[in-house]
C-alpha cells in the first residue's frame, strides 16, 4: 500500500520532480502524501510558501552631470520600487502573520560618474497558509511607477494550503491514526505541489529546521527511531 518518490530538485527551488509526477495518471493512485522534512515527527498541515522572483529595471545611460540622473538612473529606479515594497510588506497582515520579504540580490551600473541604464534584484517572499503568491506578485509589480521594470518568476511554490483548499482529509488521516499534530511551520515543503493537485498531504519527518542549512546538519538517531515507529504505523494501519 506504499510507494516512495525520491526528488532531486526540491532545494533549486524548482520542483519538478514533484510537478511532473502530479500531472501523471500514476499519481491518481493514492489517497495521502506524507512529505519527509523535518518536523520533529510532528504532522504539519500548514506552511508559508515560497515565490522566487527577478527583476530587471532599464534607464538612459549618460554623465552623472546631467539633472535628469535623478529619474533615469535605473538604480534610482530600483532603490525606489524597493522602499515602496518594503514598507508594503511590514503593512501587511495575513492571518495575522505578515509576509517574509527578503531582496537578496542588487545588480546594476558601471562607477559613480556614469547614470546606470540597467539594475536588476532577486527578491523573495513566504506568504501565509491560505494566501495567494499569484495576488501578491501583482501587488509587488505594481508598485513600479516609473513602469520601466520587467519582471520573471523563476518558482512559485504556493502556501499550504492556499487558495481556500479543505485540509480536512488529511486532518482526519491524522487523527485516524493518532499522530500527533504540530504548528504551522515557515519553510516550504513539496506537499503544497501535491495538495494543490488535489492529493491531500501532510509533512511529517525527523528532525528541526534549526539543524537545516548549517555546517555539519544533523538529525539526531532518536528523532530517525520515532520516525520509523510513525511511518511503520502509518504503513500497516492502512484502509
């Protein structure tokens, strides 16, 4: 009554693995998805979620002499999109959490005596469970007013759950088979991919995102035991 999907992209942030196989017939198969990323052997049924996005700001190159660098400087252009998002994201209130916003990348211009004719930023953000990365980069898009910005979305990966979706199914898997539960957690997982298809899906494995991303992570042999007697559980329990 099992199967295993191993994936080798989740840390791209791509998630192709993952969408590939929901658009497949095989997936159709099964009623429940237990994604394995650490949660302390909690179920979790909710997380924020994850959108990945690029722009690209243009200018009129030319002598920082000139008046004009104050309007077609494409860093002025840039620095001032970013002010507006900023202070857009610390207003916003989603289910009482607001949006995790984070410009992580600043490109653009040549030295000091010359107006930039280009600047280009990676910025990201997580959204609450049952908010949509869709609405939110409309939002942020809009914000351009010097409307010289192009924009591309290299992954979107939505909350859990997102867009109003009934996460009742895999409440009552949970329940059904005394796993206890645990909070909502701020880190992206591949189950948002398989609920949004429809599949209900829960995380649950081993180990703390506090060990994650750091020089020598670790889980610790106590956390892979209760993991094991859980997943067991789960397995020969089934309907």
């Amino acid at each position: 009554p099992l199967a295993m999907l191993f994936t080798t992209d989740e840390e791209g942030a791509s998630g192709v693995c993952v969408a590939e196989f929901v658009r497949s017939e095989q997936c159709r198969a099964f009623k429940q998805v237990v994604v394995a990323e650490p949660t302390d052997c909690l179920a979790v049924l909710s997380h924020r979620g994850y959108l990945s996005v690029k722009g690209e700001f243009s200018g009129v190159s030319g002598h920082s002499s000139e008046p004009r660098a104050l309007e077609d400087n494409a860093l002025h252009k840039l620095s001032t999109w970013v002010a507006k998002a900023i202070t857009a994201a610390g207003q916003m209130e989603l289910e009482d959490r607001r949006p995790c916003f984070n410009v992580g990348e600043v490109h653009g211009g040549i030295k000091s005596n010359v107006i930039a004719d280009q600047a280009r930023l990676h910025w990201s953000a997580r959204l609450s469970p049952g908010d949509s990365n869709e609405s939110f980069l409309d939002l942020m898009t809009g914000l351009d007013s010097s409307d010289s910005a192009t924009w591309r979305v290299p992954f979107s990966g939505p909350p859990l759950p997102t867009d109003g979706q009934d996460i009742s199914t895999a409440q009552e898997f949970v329940e059904r088979h005394g796993v206890e539960s645990g909070p909502a957690v701020d880190f992206w997982t591949e189950a948002a991919l398989f609920a949004r298809a429809g599949i209900p899906a829960i995380v649950l494995g081993p180990g703390n995102i506090a060990q994650a991303h750091v020089v020598d992570e670790w889980v610790s042999l106590e956390q892979l035991e209760r993991a094991l007697q859980i997943y067991t559980q789960l397995v020969s329990s089934h309907d």
